[in-house]
C-alpha cells in the first residue's frame, strides 16, 4: 500500500495496527486487506481537489464494488459511474443517491435500461446511435424521460497499455468526434429524451496530464456547435482514468488535473459546466494488498519459483496486462535473497503474480501483493474450482470481514447433473 497504511513494527508487516501474521492465522490467505484509512485519505485527494466547486465524483465501481467500500463511498459524498444492472443493484443496495448515477457502457441491455430510469438516475452516458434509439423507445413507453450525455470517442492516445486505452478510433467505446454533432441532433428531437451532458473516458491507469486535456480539446468545439444548435447541456463528464503508483509510477494529483480542466473551460466560458470525474483506480487502488502464503519453493534449472495460494482467478492483471505489483515478505527474514517467479496453482503458464523477484522466503511464509485494491476482487474468477478470497477492511486495530471466502458448495450449487 503506497499510503503508508502498511507499516512495519517489530518485523512484522501490519495494515493501520492489524498485524498481517496474526489476521492471516484468523482469516486464512488468500486474503484481501483494505485499509480504511487508506479510502479517506485517497477520498480526501479528490474532496479537496473539488471543494467549492461545481463537481461530482462519480467512483468507477467496477474497481471494486465491495458493499462495504460502496458504502464508505457513498457516506464520504461520492456518486457513482456503473456499467451494468448488476452495479445498479449494488449502489442502490447500500442506499446511493440514484441522481449521483451516471451508467456507462456500450452493451446496455432493455431491462437494464428499464431499471435504471425507474431507479430515476442523473444520467446515461451514451455510445452508440442505436443504444440512442433503444433507450428513447423504452422511455416513450414507459413515459419516463431519460437523461442523457452522450459519450464521445475523441481519438487521442492515453499512452496506456493497448487493452485499457479506450479513446481511440479503432476502440469499440463511445461516438467519434465526427458524428457527435449529427447524434446530439437527433437527440434533440426525440420526445422522451432529455440532453444533459457530454461525456468521455480515454483510458485507464494514465500517468500524465496531456491526454486529458489534449481529449478537452477536442471535446470544447463541440460543445461550442451544441450551444451554436440550440443543444445546451449542463455537465462535462471527463471520465476515470488517473493511474495509481504500483512500482516507481509517478502520478499527478488529483487537484492539478481537476484545476487544468476547470482553468480550460474558464478560458472557453464554459465553466458554467458542471464537471464530473469517474476515478476507480485512483479511489482504491492502493488502498487494498492481497495476502498470500507460499506453499512450495521450486528450484528448476534456470528458474526459482515460490509457490503460492493465490493466483491468477485472484488477481488476474499481470496475466492479462503484465502488469507489476509489489511484493513483500510480511515478516522480512535476514540474509541473502534469490531471484524467485511468484506463481500460483493453477495450471496455466500465465498463471504468474510477480516476475523476476529478489525474495528470501520459505515455505508457510506470508507475502503481500500490493496495490489490490483495484480490479483484483472484481476480476476474480472460480478458475481451476477455486474459490475466491474472503475480504476485510482494517480501521485501526479493528477489523471487519466485508465478504466471507466461499466455500466449496458454492461454486457448485448452480450446477446440476443431467
Ligand atoms: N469510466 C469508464 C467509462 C470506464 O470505462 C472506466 C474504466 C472508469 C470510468 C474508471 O477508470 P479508472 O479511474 O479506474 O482508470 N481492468 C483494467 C482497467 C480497466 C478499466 C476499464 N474502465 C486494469 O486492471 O487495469
């Protein structure tokens, strides 16, 4: 955890005052660890960055939609960006204010669409004509106008890892720039619409400021030929996408982002505009570590491996991303370290956590993965029958069991013989 909410006192790795040895005697590894600490003070970048300002957080849950983070989100202030009726489910479940809704995504689906304007959200960020005409007709016959933005694709290069930019022309998300104009048009005629916002998110787990604005840039024309077509809107949604530390990453803050857009518009008039953010990543990425034990230690000619209890369905971004996290030793042992692999169980050369590790470890050993708290337990899978992890926050020397781990009837208790 990059927060300092993962401190070591006396050799021993603790998150706030939770020692991890004794948690992991209690709750068994795989174990997911969040840091309530962690959420405020990663809360309290973002409440600063908008104080006195016309703007809605809206938290990307498919970060993490935890019940309990959703909830601690929501008492904090925050709204919520949800791309499916499943998240609608869960933010209306920990009470969400539904006009601090906004629903994203490019498959939306009737029923989906149905329960999302009978839950009265603030708006639907829209990516394709055809969703357009979707949500009019349902809307004509439900006699329920629906708010929409429409989510536009402004071609600029996130410099991100290919599979999570999104704003690019070959990406399958949002209406590019040059057919906006002509879908706001229609738009604006349909009865049971109602125009309210424009919308973009241009990727993921970015490290710098420029493709923000370079996508404003792109973005304020057109909103000046709205407002030249009789189109008004009344928000500007920037989407998520602010990247988190997991190695040596370093990262703007909230604040300088926020102040580059709101300087922007000024400079176009346009700050009458409220502004909406979508953080997931940025919200909760490092306020999680994932605790694992090493089982075996495997020593092949070229390589040495620790063997650990998680794996690949726990966390799967290095296998898809190759992405890096951090590991460390939950009490640190003395003397020389090798190189380790750090993999899990599952049968699958892909299933890897760590590369190339310098490691002294031995078997029972406990290691921390960090920066789990972002689209590790929502990417889980039951792969190889494997059930997935329990979860808890820790709030000082306290801690709360936030999902219990399955067990192995529920991974089966769908299934049926014939
Ligand atoms: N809004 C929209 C419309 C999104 O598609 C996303 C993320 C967000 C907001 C939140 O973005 P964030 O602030 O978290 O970057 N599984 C990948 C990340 C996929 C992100 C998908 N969209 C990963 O593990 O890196």
């Amino acid at each position: 955890m990059k927060n300092n909410h993962l401190k070591l006192k006396n050799n021993i790795f603790h998150v706030e005052n939770i020692n991890l040895e004794l948690l992991a005697n209690k709750m068994g590894t795989p174990l997911y660890v969040y840091s309530r600490a962690a959420i405020k003070d990663s809360w309290n970048r973002y409440a600063k960055a908008i104080l006195n300002k016309n703007c809605l957080i809206c938290y990307g849950m498919k970060a993490n939609s935890n019940l309990a983070i959703l909830k601690e989100f929501s008492e904090l202030g925050s709204g919520f960006d949800i791309v499916s009726g499943g998240e609608l489910e869960r933010a209306l479940a920990i009470g969400a204010n539904p006009q601090k809704i906004v629903f994203s995504g490019v498959g939306k689906q009737e029923w989906e669409i149905i329960y999302a304007l009978k839950s009265g959200i603030k708006c639907f960020n829209i990516e394709s004509e055809a969703e357009l005409h979707k949500i009019s007709d349902i809307a004509s016959n439900l006699h329920i106008t629906a708010p929409i933005s429409i989510r536009v694709n402004p071609d600029v290069d996130a410099k991100t890892h290919p599979y999570i930019s999104t704003g690019l022309k070959e990406n399958k998300f949002g209406i590019s720039i040059k057919n906006a104009l002509n879908c706001y048009k229609t738009a604006s005629k349909l009865p049971f619409i109602d125009i309210v916002g424009i919308d973009c998110h241009i990727g993921s787990q970015l490290t710098e400021i420029p493709p923000f604005i370079d996508a404003l840039d792109k973005l304020i024309p057109l909103i000046k030929e709205l407002i030249k077509n009789n189109i008004s809107i009344k928000h500007l949604d920037i989407g998520g996408g602010l990247g988190i530390t997991y190695k040596d990453e370093v990262i703007p803050d909230p604040k300088q982002i926020i102040d580059s857009v709101i300087l922007k518009l000024k400079e176009s008039n346009l700050d009458h505009l409220e502004l909406i953010l979508e953080p997931g990543r940025s919200l909760i990425g490092n306020c999680g570590i994932l605790l694992t034990k090493v089982i075996y230690i495997k020593h092949s000619e070229d390589r040495n491996f620790v063997i650990v209890d998680a794996a690949m369905n726990d966390l799967l971004r290095p296998a898809l991303y190759q992405s890096y996290h951090e590991v460390k030793p939950v009490a640190p042992r003395t003397g020389n370290a090798k190189e380790y692999d750090v993999v899990g169980p599952i049968c699958e050369s892909a299933d890897w956590l760590a590369k190339n590790r310098l490691l002294n470890v031995q078997e029972n050993d406990l290691l921390i993965i960090e920066s789990a708290g972002a689209y590790c337990t929502t990417m889980s899978s039951n792969y190889n029958s494997r059930v997935r992890p329990a979860e808890v926050i820790v709030d000082d020397c306290k801690y709360y069991i936030i999902k219990n781990r399955e067990n192995l009837s529920d991974i089966l208790k769908l299934e049926t013989t014939i």
